[in-house]
C-alpha cells in the first residue's frame, strides 16, 4: 500500500489532530459524521491517505492533520472481486493470507499483510466454499455453527483454505478482536498535559 504525503507536516508540524468526524463502517464504506462518502474523489484520497500509528490507531492524514477514524469493526474491510481475488476496502489486492478466524457473530476474519481484516457480509457465501472439516471435506452448518459458538474458548475443528493454503480457523469473541489483533476502535485525544 502506498504511503500517505506527509509533506505538509514540514510547514504546519502543529496542526491539532480531529476526531469523532470520520468512521469506516463494516462493509468498508467511509463515513463523514455518520454519513457515507458517496463522492469518488474524496473517497479516492481516503484511500490513498490511510494509514495507522504504532499504538494502532487509524487516521487520514489530510495535509497537516490526522483525522482519526473510529472502526465501526477492523481496520481493513476486504471484498471478494473474483472467484479468488480479494480486495481491501481502499482497493488493494490482498497478496496473501496469513491467519483466519470466526468471532461468535458468525463474522470471518482474515489476516493479511496489512493487519486484521472482517470479510464484506455481502461475501461470506461466496466464502464458504474455502471452510472445511478436518477430513477436507466442504464444512456444513452444524460444524460452522459449532465453530461460532466456541469463539469463547478459542477452539475451531474447521479449516480455512485459500488458493491451495490450509490455515486452521481461530474461533475467538468479538470484544477480543482489537486487543488480540493490536488496532484501536476508537481512537481518542491524548489527555492534557500529555505528550502528543
């Protein structure tokens, strides 16, 4: 993924970071204050000016400042866009996949090189052909069922495979993912007197 300019930063270095204005929703839609971005240049510069700090809180840098945003789930939101291809939420092909999981929502979790990323609802169907029963055979929905209600102890007998990779699936509780995956939610302002 390119990097966001941060050139800006050399002439206005103290330009107060924003917060509570920008959100990404579930199915990677950007949203202004609650509203979804419809206009195809703004969203193409949030695209291209996404990016996290080391603490993994989320922003757009927009000139000299950080507009931080609040995740309504993970920071990357992918999109099937062919019958193996996937896709995060700013356009970028996702190269690989390392790790899979289900949280007990019935959400599907995928790591990629980026960090976290939830599956587009719109898709799991599509995806279901890549879960699978210890025995390779296509899981059925006793065994994904099965598979959702153990996210709290963490245990999952299914596989997911992906162009010719086999990854066990996680089973793990929503509440879990933003720590056990290392991203922050809900990106707030550093208290006065902190060091920024």
């Amino acid at each position: 993924m390119p990097s966001p300019d941060y050139s800006a930063l050399l002439r206005w270095p103290k330009v107060p970071a924003c917060y509570g204005w920008l959100s990404l929703d579930r199915r990677g839609r950007w949203r202004l204050r609650g509203e979804t971005v419809t206009h195809s240049g703004l969203n193409s510069f949030l695209n291209r000016q996404y990016a996290h700090d080391d603490a993994g809180n989320y922003f757009v840098q927009n000139g000299p400042q950080r507009v931080f945003v609040e995740l309504e789930y993970t920071p990357w939101v992918l999109r099937l866009t062919g019958e193996d291809r996937l896709e995060t939420h700013v356009g970028e092909a996702v190269s690989e996949i390392r790790g899979a999981a289900v949280d007990d929502e019935g959400n599907l979790l995928l790591a990629i090189p980026d960090g976290i990323a939830l599956l587009c609802d719109q898709d799991l169907p599509a995806l279901r052909r890549c879960l699978r029963l210890p025995n390779g055979e296509l899981a059925d929905d006793a065994s994904i069922l099965a598979a959702i209600e153990q996210a709290a102890s963490g245990g999952s007998a299914l596989t997911f495979v992906w162009q010719g990779g086999h990854m066990p699936l996680r089973s793990l509780c929503r509440s879990a993912v933003p720590e056990h995956y290392g991203f922050v939610a809900s990106p707030q302002p550093p208290l006065p007197g902190a060091d920024s």
